[in-house]
C-alpha cells in the first residue's frame, strides 16, 4: 500500500489499520525484536533455547515453527499453511524408564522428533514423544512404524498409547476439531505479509543443541519424574530418590525434651 499521499483518502483509516502488523507484534518489539537497517525487515538475535522441557533428537530444518507459531498463532490468531500438512505420530512414555528407553530408539530411528515431559496443564499425561511429518500419508507410515516398534522394544502399553493427530495442540483447542479447520482469507494475508517482514539471523534451526543444554534438561527430566512419584526413578540415581529425605513432624511443635543440647528452645520465641 502506498502511502505517498494522503490528503482526501476517505478509506484511509482502515486501510491503514486493518493489517498494522506493527499494532500485533508491538509485545515483541519492546521485547527485543528489531528492524534491520539494510531492508526493514523485523529480526531478532536468537539461540538456542535451554529452559525447555524436551530433548530434540532431530530437528527438521524446514520447521518455522518459531515464525509460525510464536508470532502468526500467538499474535494474529492465525494457523499457517505449512501447519495444515503437519502431522504428529504422539507416544506416551508410562515412566522415566520407558522415557528414556524411547529416546534411545528415536536416535537410532533418526526421524525429526522429540521427546520430554509434559507440563502443559491441557495435556493430559506426564511424558510425551512427537514425531513430524509433512503429510497426512507420512504421518499414517510414521504411526505404523512407531506402533510396531514401540510394540518390539518396550511393550504393548507403550505402543497402544501411539497415535496420530494433526498440528499443535493449541490450533485445536481455539478452532475446534482439526478435520473441520478452514482457513480465512484474512488468513493467508498476515500469512504473506509476516514471510515477507521478519528475517532471522543465524539461527540454529537444524543444528543440534550443544551437549550442555542436553544435560541441563536431562537432570530436569528426572527432578519432575521425582516430583511425580515416578517408582523407576531410583533406577537413574544409585537406586535412591534424588531428593532427600527430611525429618518430619507432629502436629504440634518439637517435644522440648528430644531437642538435643545446644539447640534453641522453640518455646523461647520473642513475646512468650
């Protein structure tokens, strides 16, 4: 739209107004995100991203899910293209043990994947596993694959949880059932013109995570099986729950009698 002239447009109001990405995205500009000096176009230093609660065992370099569903979704409530041919084959581990035996076979599966725990409130189980792909006939093989595999190396209860749903779960929950989704063309507009604006700058959206970050999450994956009661955590930690035990209590406070010797009274408080 040009906006070389002004003086005597009558529309010029909601022209102006009706696709103002500026007017959506102004949380990220306060933010951080920046426009580039050379083209105008809207950017941001990024990284790799440590506070997360998944290992990525292969990422999928075609993936913008930080442009798809960070800003399209989260700011102009829109669902990508790209994300109506997305299909996810979810498994969900029972226990850390299963977790971790599931993970191990994602790498040598080698299929873009990941793979943590859930702490979303709207998802239901504690552990989870997904596995992308780009069409609704890669997504039928990829389920095949899972189900048997899970069925061979872990166990049926694993491999009856497996199944098939299309894109992110939050698309679902503002738009209802997923086979019913069409897009409107207001859609396909801030679609255009976000592709058109935002440039990102060296990131790492193929590059595995350095080992760090791996770590970090891992010892996070097992603190919450702990805090979960998860029985097959001890297996992790010499046979021990990683969190210490701590001397409990009655009701009332310490017998005065028990305290040992050079401890404080706990009846000897300021105003008794």
């Amino acid at each position: 739209m040009s906006l070389d002239k002004l003086a005597g447009r009558s529309n010029l109001y909601p022209d102006v107004k009706e696709f103002n990405l500026i007017e959506k995205i102004e949380p990220l500009l306060r933010a951080g995100f920046f426009f580039r000096k050379e083209d105008g176009k809207i950017s941001a230093r990024l990284s790799h991203i440590w506070d997360i609660p998944w290992i990525s065992v292969k990422r999928d370099q075609y993936r913008e899910c930080m442009l798809w569903h960070q800003i399209l979704f989260r700011h102009m409530d829109v669902v990508p293209s790209f994300c109506l041919n997305c299909w996810k084959v979810v498994a969900r581990p029972n226990t850390l043990h299963e977790m971790f035996q599931l993970h191990d076979l994602m790498v040598d599966w080698d299929r873009s994947s990941k793979i943590g725990i859930e702490v979303r409130a709207y998802v239901q189980s504690l552990y989870g596993a997904y596995f992308y792909n780009n069409s609704l006939e890669e997504g039928k093989d990829c389920l095949d694959f899972v189900k048997d595999g899970t069925l061979k190396h872990i166990g049926k209860e694993l491999s009856d949880t497996v199944h098939l749903k299309r894109y992110c779960t939050e698309f679902e929950l503002k738009y209802g059932d997923s086979d019913k989704f069409v897009q409107r063309p207001e859609d396909r507009t801030w679609e255009k013109l976000v592709h058109e604006s935002f440039a990102f700058e060296d990131f790492p959206l193929s590059a595995d995570p350095p080992p760090l970050i791996k770590q970090h999450i891992v010892q996070k994956l097992i603190e919450y099986a702990a805090k979960m009661k998860d029985p097959t955590v001890a297996q992790y930690n010499n046979g021990k729950q990683p969190m210490p035990e701590i001397v409990k209590y009655g009701r009332s406070s310490v017998d005065p009698s028990k305290i040992r010797e050079g401890n404080a009274d706990p009846n000897n408080r300021p105003g008794n």
